[in-house]
C-alpha cells in the first residue's frame, strides 16, 4: 500500500472487523525478522475474534493480518490467541520484504 496512505485508517479497519470500538488504542510491538527488518505488531482482540497485523513501514507500507476463527469460550481464547501468536510470529520471522 501506498505510505502516503494514513495509517491509522488501514488499522481502523480491521479494529471494526475485530468489533472493536475506533476509540480503542493498540500500542504497536518492534518485532525483528530473522533478517533484521523492523515491523510493527499490533493485536485487535474483540469480543468474537481477536487479529493480528504487521506493517512493515517503506516506500510503501507491507501488511500482514492473521485472524482466529469465531472463539467459542473464553476459557479457550486466550490459548487460542497464544497459538496464533506464535504461529503468526513464526511466520513474520522467516519473511523478506523487497520495498
């Protein structure tokens, strides 16, 4: 995407998709690539679903999103969330991106 395009609007689409209110504020998380390239990791957790994004922020900006399916107890969210956690971390180490 385009870097000229605000930030803050791209997030608060996948905030409204997570149910959350645009009001909501994550702090993003510095998280370095086996490559040593720099993202930014951000968790939306909603009351049904919980998503995570990346940007890698250049020419232009890099996205990634990972969304857990509907969550059926709370009990299980928050291993749910954890799993897919790491699964998405796992991911974003091993990734490259030409900007």
């Amino acid at each position: 995407m385009n870097a000229q395009v605000a930030l803050d609007a791209v997030l608060n689409i996948w905030q409204d998709k997570a149910g959350l209110n645009t009001d909501d504020t994550t702090e993003p998380v510095v998280f370095l690539t086996n490559k040593k390239q720099q993202l930014e990791l951000y968790t939306f957790k909603g009351k049904h679903r919980t998503i995570f994004v990346a940007v890698h922020k250049g020419k232009k900006h890099t996205f990634f999103r990972l969304s857990d399916s509907m969550k059926i107890s709370h009990k299980n969210n928050e291993i749910l969330d954890k799993q897919t956690e790491i699964t998405f971390h796992n991911l974003l180490a091993e990734i490259f991106i030409f900007n």
